[in-house]
C-alpha cells in the first residue's frame, strides 16, 4: 500500500448507519484498497473520482453507487488517506 488509512469519527458514525442498512461493504473495501493503492485510472473510470471545491477544497469524492459517496482526502507529505465522509449527496450537503 502506497497510504496509511486513516478514519475520521464522522465517517466511522456514516459506517456504523450504512452497516445498520445492511449495505454490502465488499464494494466499500476494495474502492479503499485501490484508493490505498493509488490506482487512479479505475477510481476515475470506474467510480467517478474527482476534487471537490469550495467548503470541500482539497478533498476528493468518488461513488461507490449511484447516489454514495465516499469523501476523502490524501496528504502526500504523510502518505496518508484520510476517508472524511459516506453518505447520500443530500446527506453530505453536496447538491
């Protein structure tokens, strides 16, 4: 792995709701490993990855669905991946 995985409280709080749906996480853990892997070719193509701006400057989103999200961000003086959020565009305020 090229980045340490780091979780925010916020997003550990979006895991714990989207387990209490019983999503399927299986999707959920191999977008992390290619996001820990850096493989940016199928995080675009496959899962629409891209930078958000203005309250969200610096961070990046991608879809794991249709309408779920996974935002995120990388310092690349740590090598670290930092998963901010999960949710909903409406549930992340990104409309």
């Amino acid at each position: 792995m090229k980045y340490s995985i780091e979780i925010t409280k916020r997003c550990e709080k979006d895991i714990k709701n989207y387990k209490k749906k019983h999503y399927d996480f299986s999707l959920f853990y191999e977008v992390v490993e290619l996001l820990a892997n850096d493989d940016k070719k199928i995080l675009k193509t496959k899962f629409k990855d891209h930078a958000l701006f203005e309250n969200w400057k610096g961070y990046r989103e991608l879809h794991l669905e249709k309408n779920i999200l996974i935002i995120y961000k990388i310092d690349e003086e740590k090598l670290a991946l930092t998963l901010t959020r999960i949710g909903s565009h409406d549930d992340l305020g990104l409309n």
